[in-house]
C-alpha cells in the first residue's frame, strides 16, 4: 500500500489555511483556548481574569485576589468530508487551485461551521425589534446595534457586526465602500467595510426565521470556539474498486460566553428604491 502521509498532510493544511482566512468563526470569535482536541466531546478552557475592583484612594492601599474564570466549551461537532479520485497524483497538483476538490470541500465545512455559530443567536443579551431595512435606514440600524454594544461598555476597535448580502448592497447604495478581507494568508475572500466604526463582514451563513435574517453585532470576545481537523486520510483502494477516495473530518465547538456583548436584529429585505 502507498504511503500518502505527504499528502494527507497537505490536504488538512489546506483545510486549515481556508479557515483561517475565510471561516468567519475564527475571525470573530474568541479562539484562545487551552487545551488539546483529539476528537468529538472533548472539552477545552477559555481563561479570563475577573475584573479587579476600584475605589477612592485615602492614602493606602487594598490588594485584592484576582481569581481566574475559567469557561469550559465542549466540542460537540462533528463533520465530514469524502470522495473518489481517480488520479493521487492528479489530485495532489490540483491542491491550491480555487475549484479542487479539496477547496470545495474546506468551504463547504466553512458553512457549516458558520452556520452553526451564526445560530446561536438566541443567546444573544440583546435582541431589538424587527426592522424592514432600505437604503434610507440602514445607516441608522447598524449605528443601533453599536450603540447597543458601547452600552455595554465594549470599546471601539472591539466591535463587529455581520450583515446578510442584502444589506450590504444597502450599505454601498447607501456609500459605503466594501474590500476583500484576505486573511493571514492571502486566500481570504469575505466581503468587508470598517467605515462605520467597527468592523462589518458579509456572510450568507446567518441564521433566518419566519422570512427574517437574523443579524448578529458583538465583541470580538462574546462567543467561544474551537476546532481541529481530524484523521485526513488517502484511501489507496476502495473495495469492490479501483478507485482511491480522499476523507476527512472537523470537529468543532462553539458557545456564547458573553451575551451581554452580543446583538441580534432581525431584519427584512426592504426595497431599494
């Protein structure tokens, strides 16, 4: 049997480059856990410090302790990718090209992932009433949500906000200028703007309901996740074929950890004249 270490390895890097610069999870959620994965349910930790008290200074001085708040997410997740190639070597030439196989694959766990992240939306602390959006009022909707969140004390630079394809057409009739966000590693393909004072991606991955969209506005730190790519194999023959297969998985977790730093405004696809 042939040895396709090399390759399985440069398949999985290519899962992991096409998140890092278009896995809209990584980018806006808190991903600085401790902890190994190794498979479906295994748990990592978000450390965070408590805040330290402030008081009116007389001349001395009171030193508190400081006790870590830890946050346990469980990676509860569990996708899967597999099929035939006739070619390995086909295959492996193919690697990096925007419509191989293996980059179809990695965006499509990409949806997956954002999908369920974008569905926690019920956790959010905050949820405003829903709004018909038009080029005239979009402006005003997005500066809501911010407003919502400096309310909640999160910092300018801090904040982020995503936003259905339909607002963003609003958003440049309205104009607004959107970029390509390209990621760490040049790869990156997701649209975006920081023109309204913090951050605004586009996804088509956001959570709808009853004809609505939900869309979500945050910190940086209201949601946790992780993820790892497991057991990316070749197979060298399939039963009962001559055919080889490529397979692969993602488990992943995620978890709102801050929901008083998270806003959802379900909105509607008002007209654009």
């Amino acid at each position: 049997m042939a040895n396709y270490n090399s390759i399985e390895k440069i398949i999985s890097a290519e899962i992991i480059r096409t998140n890092e610069d278009n896995l809209l999870a990584n980018t806006i959620c808190n991903t600085a856990f401790v902890g190994d994965i190794k498979n479906k349910g295994d748990s990592v930790t978000f450390i965070g410090l408590n805040d330290p008290a402030v008081y009116d200074y007389d001349g001395s001085l009171t030193y508190e302790d400081i006790d870590d708040h830890a946050t346990t997410l469980y990676v509860d997740q569990d996708k899967a990718f597999s099929f035939k190639v006739k070619d390995i070597e086909e295959l492996r030439s193919s690697i990096g090209l925007a419509d191989s196989q293996t980059k179809r694959a990695s965006y499509l766990l990409r949806n997956q992932v954002d999908t369920y992240v974008f569905g926690l939306y019920g956790d959010a602390g905050v949820s405003m009433t829903e709004t018909e959006v038009t080029p005239e009022n979009v402006l005003a909707v997005v500066t809501a949500m911010k407003q919502k969140l400096e309310e909640a004390n999160v910092p300018d630079g801090r904040t982020r906000i995503v936003v259905p394809p339909f607002i963003k057409s609003k958003l440049l009739l309205a104009g607004i200028k959107f970029q390509i966000n390209n990621g760490v590693n040049g790869t990156g393909a997701v649209g975006f703007t920081d023109e309204l004072g913090c951050d605004v991606f586009v996804s088509n991955q956001l959570a709808t309901k009853d004809g609505k969209t939900m869309m979500l506005a945050g910190s940086y730190s209201a949601i946790a996740y992780a993820e790892q790519v497991l057991e990316t194999q070749v197979i060298d023959r399939m039963e009962g074929s001559f055919d080889k297969a490529v397979r692969g998985r993602l488990v992943f977790g995620a978890k709102v950890i801050k929901p008083e730093e998270l806003v959802c405004c379900p909105v509607t696809d008002g007209a654009n004249v």
